[in-house]
C-alpha cells in the first residue's frame, strides 16, 4: 500500500510543477511583447528596436518590418571513428543554432497593424 501513496504524491507533484510552471510561462513571452507594437507607429519601433535587418512589402501598400538574429545553441562535438582501413578519422566540431525572426506588418500610414514571429 505504501508504493501505491508514493506513487500517487510523485503524480500530484508532478501534475503541480506542469501546471505552475505553465501558468507562469504563459504570462510572459514573445506573443505579448509582439502584440504589445499593435498601434504603435514605425518611427516609435526604429527608436526602441533600430533599423529591421530587412524590409519588404505586405502584399499591398503597407510592408514588413523583419528583425532577425542568430540564436547560438552551442556546439556539437567532434567525433573520432575507425575508418574500413585500419585508420582513424575525425570529424571537428559543429556549431549548432537557429535564426529567429520578429515580423511587424506597417500599414501605408505607418502604423503597426500585425505581428508574428518565428524562433524563440
């Protein structure tokens, strides 16, 4: 009876850090800092962000305002293996990461309209 009590206290633990912790995850996060540009003017992202890596257009007469960085999420290792002749190859290390990307969609008037974002 006793590994059945310890059973259920691990779960109910369990079930309590997953629902803490995606509570406080979902207060905070990319999604409301990017909504929070929605009115806001071009000139007013440029001063807090400075200039887009790249600009283009919306589609129609508006644009897109793109900020993208390089996320370093560090190294892999090298790896050292016997070849089919007797020998010993190596391979040198990878540097490993992804490129994220902040998108701000200006109308015509210059004025944020949209958000989205790739990459966190």
């Amino acid at each position: 009876m006793g590994a059945i009590k310890c059973k259920i206290w691990y779960v109910a633990r369990l079930l309590a850090m997953i629902i803490i912790c995606g509570y406080f995850c979902s207060c905070e996060g990319p999604s409301k800092a990017m909504a929070s540009w929605v009115g806001h003017t071009r000139q007013e992202i440029y001063q807090s962000l400075g200039p887009p890596s790249r600009v283009t257009t919306d589609g129609g007469s508006g644009t897109i305002l793109i900020y993208e960085s390089y996320v370093n999420t560090g190294q892999q290792a090298g790896q050292v293996y016997n070849n089919g002749y007797g020998g010993v190859n190596y391979t040198s290390p990878q540097n490993t990461g992804y490129t994220r990307s902040r998108m701000f969609y200006v109308n015509s008037s210059g004025v944020i309209y949209s958000w989205r974002w790739q990459g966190l």
